[in-house]
C-alpha cells in the first residue's frame, strides 16, 4: 500500500494527443499527453523513410569490398574468363 500524500495522482485513461486528436490510451501521471510524433505518423514506422545517399558511399563500398550483387558477380566472372586466356 503507498504511502498517502507522497505519489502524485496515477490516470490510468490517459489520452495520448497527436495533431489535435487523441490516438492512443495509455497510463500516466498527466490526464492529457501532447505530442508532435508517435509511431502512427513516424516515417520509420509508416515505411515511408528515406536513406539519403547524396555521395553514393554506399555503391562505393558495394564496389570496394565487393558486395555489388549481381554485377560483382559478373565482375568476378570476367576477371575469371581474362586469367583463363592469358
């Protein structure tokens, strides 16, 4: 059992407000949660996220460590093809 006086008051119900409408219910010391963003409208979560990629590092690293897909594993063969004729 708490201790009278001393926790502040639990809400249980508490709204969770997001743009102006309440999107989830959740427990909390404040009746009322304003927020700017949760998950229903965050890019990671809605799948709508964007990698930038303005200097191409990641292609370059494809490149440099041979992780390209299907055009290190053409590189690969044709390397393979020139050692066999010489």
């Amino acid at each position: 059992m708490p201790k009278a006086e001393i926790h502040p008051t639990w809400y249980p119900d508490a709204k969770v407000i997001c743009n102006g409408e309440v999107v989830m219910t959740t427990g909390s010391t404040s009746p009322e949660l304003h927020v700017d963003v949760w998950s229903g409208n965050h890019p990671f979560y809605t799948g709508t996220q964007k990698i930038l990629d303005t200097e191409g590092r990641v292609d370059r690293f494809m490149r440099k460590y041979g992780m390209g897909g299907a055009a290190a594993a053409d590189a690969k063969d044709g390397e393979k093809d020139a050692s066999a004729k010489a």
